[in-house]
C-alpha cells in the first residue's frame, strides 16, 4: 500500500497522479493545487477512468503521505530563457510548501524548477533528512542525451549529472567510446536546448517528465535499489557542499541509499566543478 501525495496537479503533477494510479504503483493518493477549479477537474477526469484509487483533496493529510512530489508553481514557458530564471517566482511556493510539509516523514520528490535549488531549500526549510529529499531531472536529462547518442549510433548507459539545466554534465566517460570534446560541446548545446523545443511545440513538457517520476516513485515504493541520476543535497561528494545537484544514487523505499562517486575525466570534472559553483550561488543567502 503506497499513498502518495501531489502538489501541483497542473500538466505534470496531474499526468503522474494519473500513471502511478494507471500503473498500479499508489494506490491511494492525496491531490492538492492552489487552484480548487483545476484541482477538482483532475480528481473528476482521474475518477472517470474506472481505475480503483483513492482520492483525497484534503491538504492536511500530504504530510502523512509515503511520497510527496513537489510540482507546484510557475512551469517553464518559451519567454523563460533557463529554469533557474524561475527562482524568484517559484521560491515563495517552496516556502508554503515547506510549511505544509511539517511533520512529513515520507520520501520527498522534488520537480518544480529551479529544480536543484528547491530540493536543497525544501531540505533546509523543512529539516527533512537530505536522504530523503530527492530532486527529479537527472532521469529526463539521460533519455534525452539516450536519444541524442542513438542518433550519432554512440552506445552506451547515458547518465547526465549536475545541474538540471544549463550546467548539465553529460557523463561521456561511461559510454563504451571516446568521444571527442568539439561533439561533446555539439551535444551539450542539443541537450540544453531539448525541452525549448517541446515547449515552444505545445506549450510545456509532460509525458517524458510524469513517465520518468512514475518510474522513480515505483523505484521507491518497490524498494528496487536501481541506480539512477538525481538531484541529492550534497555534503562534500564530488568536492561539492551548500547545495543539490544531480549525482548518481541508489534508490529504495528508504530513499537515497547511496551516493556512487564516479571518477571524471577533465572535460566532466570541470563541468561539474562549474555547476557545483553555480548551484550553490543560487542557493546563498536565500532561506535563513
């Protein structure tokens, strides 16, 4: 048995609500958004599918949730140049979040952009141990990086650290080739520009987003132990601190069980080094 909680049920948070219920992974679930019309429009259309789960639009009972994912707030639109353009709009909502979250003991999933930044203040704000505070995009980041390697016929596991954003650090080095750094670079610039492309398309991303935290929410709640790409509060991993950033992590029912540290090659070592600087400059000063 495995609730789970949604904040922000809007194009994201109402497509996973729906996944994790069609797929069989919560079987109850808590839905709240700040907007009551949408919010009970998603819980009618969810209903309407026949599917058996329970469905609570009472935001007191988030905080007895299993999981919480986190994806209220401003999304990403084509005059929003990075995610991290977002943090003065979104931070006030991580602050209510925070608030609605005391006492939570669950495990928290954190999506709203900047994604990086909100994991590690919803960590400090809260007091949730870092182990359970994961920041989702690292698992998005690697399908697209997956697609743009097919396309060059480069094989390999795609794994994308840092930042979830215009820091990503694409790990070339687990690839079962070398790849120069000019391509490198080339394929840097395609993956920064990915999910402009899908939103400028149809105005935002969601079905490569709710699959991939369906399957990370799945992750938690069947203990599976798999090793992926997220964001996790970093305390001197990867000679990095005073922020989140995307590492590579096994997953359970407990959380983040491990943090893998991998050794980088000098073109994946000073990307890292870079992001590490430019997370933890979001994050300074900002929550007391």
């Amino acid at each position: 048995m495995t609730c789970l909680a949604v904040v922000g049920v809007g194009r994201i948070g109402g497509e996973v609500a729906y996944l994790a219920s069609l797929l069989g992974v919560a079987d109850e679930l808590v839905l709240y958004d700040s907007a009551p019309g949408l919010l009970k429009a998603q819980v009618l259309d969810l209903l309407h599918t026949g599917i058996d789960v329970a469905v609570s639009m009472k935001k007191n009972e988030v905080r007895g949730a299993d999981i919480c994912v986190f994806s209220a707030g401003l999304p990403r639109n084509p005059s929003v140049k990075t995610r991290a353009d977002l943090l003065a709009a979104n931070l006030p909502v991580t602050r209510e979040i925070a608030a609605l979250l005391e006492g939570f003991s669950g495990i928290l999933i954190t999506v709203t952009n900047p994604m990086d930044a909100n994991n590690w203040f919803l960590h400090k704000l809260t007091g949730i141990p870092r182990e359970r505070c994961i920041g989702f995009g690292g698992q998005l980041d690697g399908a697209r990086f997956g697609l743009a390697l097919k396309n060059r016929g480069i094989g390999g596991t795609p794994f994308v650290l840092g930042e979830h954003g215009e820091h990503q650090v694409p790990a070339f080095s687990r690839l079962s080739a070398a790849v120069a750094d000019a391509q490198r670079d080339e394929i840097l610039t395609e993956l920064r520009g990915s999910s402009m492309e899908v939103i400028r398309g149809k105005g935002g991303t969601a079905f490569g987003p709710a699959f991939h935290i369906s399957q990370l929410i799945r992750m938690i709640a069947e203990d599976q132990r798999g090793l992926i790409s997220c964001s996790a509060v970093l305390d001197g991993e990867y000679g990095i601190s005073g922020c989140s950033l995307g590492i590579p992590a096994r997953i359970g029912r407990n959380g983040i069980l491990a943090i893998e540290e991998w050794k980088l090659d000098r073109w994946e070592s000073e990307k890292m080094e870079e992001a590490g600087r430019f997370a933890a400059t979001l994050c300074t000063g900002r929550v007391p």
